[in-house]
C-alpha cells in the first residue's frame, strides 16, 4: 500500500510540473511564465542591410555581435512597447533570457544572408526548441523565433512559440508577418516585434485563444 502511495504522488508531482496544455497558455492559473528572448539562430537576412542615415553596411557578423544583443535588450528596457505581458494577458512574467543569448552568441554566419524566406514549418519550430535547454524549470516558456528580416519587401517573420519548459513541446505556434519601422537598424526591425505585440493584443490574442482552447 505504501508503494502505491509512492507511486500515485510521483504521478501528480509529475503532472503537476510537467502535465501543461495549449489551453493554459490562454488560461494561466497558477502556471509559471518565462519569456526566453528573440531567437535569431534561425533567421535569414535578405536584402540591402545598409545603416540607415549611416555609414556603411551591416554584415551578418555585425548582425549577430551588436544587433542580436541589441533587440533583445529593448525588450528588456522597454517592457510598455514591447509589452510582452499585456500580449498573453498575464499578472506575472520572469524574464529569463540567459539561454536565448547563448544560443544566438553561437549563431553560425555563413549561411544567414539568403534570397527569400525559408518558410519554417511548425515541424521545423518543433526541432529547434527540441535542442533548447531548459534548465529543467516547470512552466510555460515564450519565445519568438525569427525566420526573416526582408529588407526588400520590406518585412520581418517571426515564430509565435510557447513551450513546456519542462517537456521541450510546443504548445502554441503561430507564424506573423509584420512591417518593420524605426530609424536606423536596431530600432527598424524592433518595429516588426513592436508590431507583432500590438496586433496581438488588438486581434490575434483573441483568436488563439479560441483556437487553442478547445
């Protein structure tokens, strides 16, 4: 009887640090949320990335040493535009952005600037949060994970992700579109993520929840 007892309290110890659900992203409870960063190991940068009212172009290299760092740090030290809290609609959000910047430090160049898009799917999402470590916290973590900074178009793509931090799965993906705004480099693609927040919390916050609530 005493080993069954055991047993039943591992399972709910379990469930209760690992048994999260799409729908709790959209109904928090008591659920713990982490915003992991800006994930640009991924990205592509397409086009003519010359500093704006500056000189000289912006390489891959400068991308991923000054600019990576760069945007996520404004969403760091502008939490009222880049209002990450308000977009999933949470009392409570940690900021944990430590394993995101090593990720995007080991960023390999040589392959970043491309011609168009490569149009990730949620199986390709699924692989790049599956090599993520998580530090073996419990709760929800999110992050955006760019897929293209277009500079012809003009316009950014980014992954809407929230994972278990405990499993590595993903329980919601949503690819964006967005128009970059700003002057200069860092503030002209900070506007595409500027943007996602603000049509999420205008439009998009509404229909996810409807989708992954069910």
């Amino acid at each position: 009887m005493k080993r069954i007892v055991i047993i039943a309290a591992c399972f709910l110890m379990t469930g209760l640090t690992f048994g999260q659900s799409s729908s709790d992203v959209f109904n928090p409870g008591s659920q713990s949320f982490y915003w992991l960063g800006l994930d640009f190991s991924h990205v592509k940068i397409i086009g003519d990335f010359t500093q704006f009212g500056e000189a000289g172009a912006v390489d891959a290299y400068q991308i991923k040493n000054q600019y990576f760092p760069a945007w996520n740090n404004l969403i760091l030290s502008e939490p009222e535009k880049y209002d990450i809290k308000g977009m999933f609609k949470l009392d409570k959000l940690e900021n944990d952005i430590e394993m995101i910047a090593k990720i995007n430090a080991e960023t390999n160049t040589n392959d970043m600037q491309a011609s168009s898009a490569p149009n990730y799917t949620e199986d390709n999402i699924k692989s790049f949060v599956s090599t993520y470590n998580t530090g073996g916290k419990s709760g929800i973590g999110l992050v955006f994970i760019a897929e293209a900074l277009d500079k012809n178009t003009p316009e950014g793509w980014f992954h809407v992700v929230a994972i278990n931090m405990g499993t590595k799965d993903v329980l919601v993906w949503e690819r964006i579109k967005a128009k970059p705004a700003g002057f200069g480099v860092r503030n002209y693609w900070a506007g595409a993520v500027a943007n996602i927040i603000k049509e999420a919390k205008k439009s998009y916050y509404k229909s996810w929840k409807a989708k992954y609530s069910k």
